[in-house]
C-alpha cells in the first residue's frame, strides 16, 4: 500500500505542467509531478513515485538501494505491476483484469 | 541473516547491531513500536529481531491504512457498486478485504462494475472517458496517499468532471499514536517513526511525543540498516534519558514535509470530529473527509449510505494485535481459521499487516522447523 517506486523523469509533458514521463524499471508511464514541482524537476531527475504521484526527489544511487529493496522485500512483482497499471496518457485505464497484488 | 548480505554496507549492520548490544542496558526490557506497516513489513522481511538483543522488543503499530478500516465501511463503499450506472474503484489491497458479504473481488464475481486502479488519477481517468457511468473511488491511506486523492479532487472540479465521486477514507497517523499512549494497556519506551508519511507531514508534528509524553520517536527509513540506526538513536536517547525526534531518513523526509502536499490536503479535506478504526474504537480528528467546496465530489453526499457498525468476528483479535497488545500468534484463530488465503481480519490480508507478515515469514519458519525429520 505505501509502495514508494523509484523512477527516472523522460520527459515533461509539453500538454500538461504538472505530468511527466517516467521510466520505471523499463516501463513509461504518465505520472503527476505536481508535488515536487517546488524541487525544480527536469528530464534525468529520479524521484519516488506513490500511486502515480512523485512524492520526492531523490538521488540515483537511493533509487538504486529503493529498487534493491523492494526486490528483496518480494515487493518488486508489486511495484511493477503498479507502475503497468498506470494508464499512459492517451489510453484508457484497463488493469482491471490482472489478479489482486 | 543471509538477506543482509544483499543489502548496501552489510559491514555497517553489524557494526550496528553490535553497538545495539552495547547501548542496551541488560537489566531493561524495551519496547518500541514500529508505527508503519511498511517497517513491519522489512522487520519480518530481513529477520531484524534475530539482529537485536532479547530484551529489545519491536511492538507493531496501527500504520497499515488496509487494517484499520473497520467492516462497516468496506459494506458502506460496496453498498454504491449496488447501483447499476456505478463502477466502483479501488487499489488492489482492499480487493481481498472481507465485507460482512464478502470483498470486494467476491462481489465483483457477482457481477458488481468492480475495477483496480493504481492511481487516483487512473479513477479520475475512467471518470472521464465513461461520462454515462458514475465513478466511485474508494479512498484509503495515511498522509503519504491523502495529496493524491487531495490532487485529482482539484482536478476533477477544474475539469468540471461530474461523473466522479470519492469515499474518502483517509486517516491521519498523530492521532492514532496518541491513542496507543492512552491506552492503559500499552507501556511503549520509544517510536520508529513512519518513513513515508513523514516525507509528507515532515518531523514537526512528532514533538509533542517527545515534550509532553517524553518518548524519544526517530523517523527511519526501510532498509536494514536503517531500522538498526533507529533503534540504535532510540538506545542512545533512552540511555542519556533525553526524549526528542529525530530524523535518519534524511535522504528522503524534509524536516518540514512536503509544503505542496500539505497545501492541497489544507484545500480539499476538513478533519472529522471523530472516526472509527478497527480495533481501536473511535478517534477524534483522526481521518479527513471533504471540505464543503468539494461536497459535489463527496460519495458519503451523493449516495445513500448505510452507515452500520459492523463488529469484528468475535473470536478474531485483530484490535490487540493492531493496539500491540498481542502478538499475531497469540491470536486464537491465526494460521488455522485465519490464513492469507482464507483471510477472517484485515491484518491477514495486506502485506503490511503484521499477521500477513508474520504468517509469511515466522509461521512458516517455525513450521518447517517442528516437522520431525
């Protein structure tokens, strides 16, 4: 429930300020920013992502060592399944189907 | 111990860990408690308690927003998936919670418009591409969830999204601390603070654990050494008989929180005079519900709820356990009429429930063992 995923920003979405493009683990995902906005976020940032918001900044080798232990934590399953379900921008949400985490 | 190894520094854990059987005074017995669910979780996990002296005892705490919705409110947020034109959304924790008619994946199969979401914002989405259908999101969640929700509400009304409506069941977490420390059954020498809810509501609003109740509490990250540096601050402390917050987790919690999320919580919640949590009775000003700017968007206004207080199976001890009274074995029907699979109380369903973790990690350890061979 308090998944903190860590992920690197793409891109700032040139249609919406407060969304962005996130690499999770290889998946791109639209995620709201609204919350870091104060830190300054720019493309190559990392940042902790909860229910598809970035809660804060971090450094790389933190997101590292948040990747490390969400694997170790049986939690990674989760973490990516959560970051699929994220609807990307232009389609609709259809995670509905996958089995309950 | 083996999972350490995987861990960043394992040399420094054990460096901790032995500065940990220094600190404690052997003629103590202490008791901290782990308020996050998430700590509860990695505690299990990585063996913690094999790495801490015997009289350190870990006490779990309440922070796992799953386990502490009472029933009666998974039967009030499933009473609106009843209506025809709604779909009923919800993370993916709460699909396996027992509803007095079953969880929400039960009723589902009976043909209720039940979906997962992993955002808000995905149930906002939903909202907006299905403008002939009602989309109910069925909020839960401390601190670190309640901006999220708080965020999409200001969407929905700047978009003018009428089809959308949230069950707002968020919780605050200083209340619930306060009332483990009124509690006359718990005796608690000092905090692990949770990781991050504290990202969002910052260290701040923890001082009064230390001034007036005199309790050291230390905001700690996840990982192995982060708990093991928390207990050892915590020793520290007790040891030089001070009482005050500090923060390990310095790399991801700000001492004053995150301004941004506090402010659209300040725009879009209004506390409750009072709120019921499993096991732990009613709490005043401990959950948030929507302000009346955003009374549009508020289910608890646009349906008609029952409302009915729903009490726990009377055999399942899921308040001691949430309370830290009892541990998850002691409970009467855990393992046996209480698994992850045949869930009877919430703490067995959630990863962060201390019965699922403990289940997941001790139970069956401890099974292995009795097997003769």
């Amino acid at each position: 429930m308090c998944l903190a995923i860590p992920g690197k920003i793409v891109e700032l979405s040139a249609s919406d300020p407060h969304r962005a493009l996130v690499d999770v683990v290889g998946v791109r995902r639209g995620v709201d920013i609204s919350l870091v906005e104060p830190d300054g976020i720019a493309p190559g940032d990392w940042v902790l992502i909860h229910v598809g918001f970035a809660m804060s900044k971090i450094r790389e080798d933190e997101a590292q060592d948040q990747l490390r232990m969400l694997t170790a934590l049986g939690e990674a399953e989760a973490a990516m399944q959560e970051a699929q379900g994220y609807s990307s921008d232009d389609a609709d949400p259809q995670p509905e189907e996958r089995p309950s985490p | 111990m083996k999972y350490i190894d995987e861990f960043r520094e394992p040399e420094l854990i054990s460096r901790t860990s032995e500065e940990i059987r220094r600190l404690a005074d052997p003629a103590r017995h202490y008791r901290m408690m782990e308020v996050c669910g998430g700590h509860t979780h990695a505690i299990y996990r990585f063996g913690l308690k094999d790495l801490l002296p015997s009289n350190i005892e870990l006490v779990h705490g309440p922070g796992c927003p799953v386990c502490v919705l009472p029933m009666g409110r998974i039967d009030d947020g499933l009473s609106m998936a009843a209506h025809p034109d709604v779909i009923f959304t919800a993370f993916g924790d709460m699909m396996r919670v027992p509803g007095t008619q079953g969880s929400p994946l039960e009723h589902k199969a009976r043909g209720a418009d039940i979906r997962i979401v992993y955002s808000p914002a995905d149930a906002l989405k939903l909202a907006r591409n299905n403008p002939s259908k009602h989309v109910m999101f069925f909020a839960i969640g401390f601190e670190t969830t309640a901006p999220s929700t708080a965020l999409t509400l200001m969407r929905a009304k700047a978009e003018g999204i009428r089809n959308f409506s949230v069950f707002c069941n968020h919780v605050t977490i200083i209340p619930a601390i306060r009332a483990i420390l009124d509690s006359p059954d718990m005796r608690i020498d000092a905090f692990i603070g949770p990781g991050h809810v504290s990202t969002v509501i910052g260290c701040r609003p923890y001082e009064w654990i230390a001034r007036h109740e005199n309790k050291p509490i230390v905001v700690s990250g996840f990982e192995p050494l982060d708990v093991l540096q928390s207990v050892a601050m915590l020793l520290r402390q007790l040891q030089h008989g001070e009482a005050k917050v500090e923060n390990q987790y310095r790399r991801v919690v700000p001492w004053d929180g995150n301004k941004a999320a506090l402010k659209a919580m300040a725009q879009v919640f209004t506390l409750r005079s009072y709120f019921e949590w499993r096991g732990m009775g009613f709490i005043s000003q401990s959950a948030l519900a929507l302000n009346e700017d955003f009374a549009d968007w508020d289910a608890e206004r646009r349906f008609e709820i029952p409302g009915i207080r729903v009490t726990d199976p009377k055999a399942a001890q899921c308040g001691e356990v949430l309370k830290g009274v009892l541990k998850p074995a002691q409970c009467k029907l855990f393992g046996n009429e209480c698994t992850p699979e045949r869930p009877v109380g919430a703490l067995m369903v959630s990863s962060e429930g201390s019965c699922a973790a403990y289940y997941q990690y001790e139970h069956r350890k401890h099974a292995l063992v009795s097997i003769p061979a």
